[in-house]
C-alpha cells in the first residue's frame, strides 16, 4: 500500500507532507509509504496518476482514497472507487499472490 495526499477534493489535505503524515499515523494507525502530496487530475496531475488513469477508463480521480492495484510486473489490475475498503481488496490481493 502506498498513499499519495492530494488537496484537489473539498481541500482536505491542506497541511504540509509532516503535518498529513502525523494525521494519518496519529489517527489511523498508517503504516505505509506515505508520500508528498501530489495533483491527480487536470493538467498538472502528476504522471504516476496520468499512467495509473490510462491504464483503466481514462477517468479522472473521483474522491480522496480511490484506489488500484497493480501486479508485480506493473500492470494496473482494477480500480476501486473511494468507498470500497482495504478489506474488500484483500481477496483481489491474493489472487495475485
């Protein structure tokens, strides 16, 4: 699990990349790579986010916490919208394991 701030939803993620990693870990018990906070749509998202986008419907990033995964040789296997959780991935985990 990797994680990648954005503010470009109801500017939730105003703080600084210490101030989101200390909300995270203080609240939610993190303990994943969190990294710098980055643009998912538009014309400045980033180009991991114009990749992982390409790579399924071409969609732009609904909400906070959409999710993919990606297999060991790099493919984007399927996107879950905001609402699907951690738990309910875990079965399409392992079957890639």
């Amino acid at each position: 699990m990797l994680a990648f701030p954005c503010n470009q939803f109801g500017a939730q993620e105003p703080g600084t990349d210490a101030e989101i990693l200390e909300f995270a870990t203080s609240k939610y018990s993190a303990n994943f790579p969190m990294f710098s906070k980055i643009e998912v749509n538009g014309e400045g998202a980033c180009e991991l986010y114009q990749w992982l986008r390409s790579e399924t419907d071409g969609a732009d990033i609904s909400w906070n916490f959409e999710k993919f995964l990606v297999d060991r040789e790099g493919n984007v296997v399927q996107r879950f919208n905001p609402m699907v959780t951690p738990e309910e991935i875990e079965p399409h985990v392992a079957q890639l394991l």
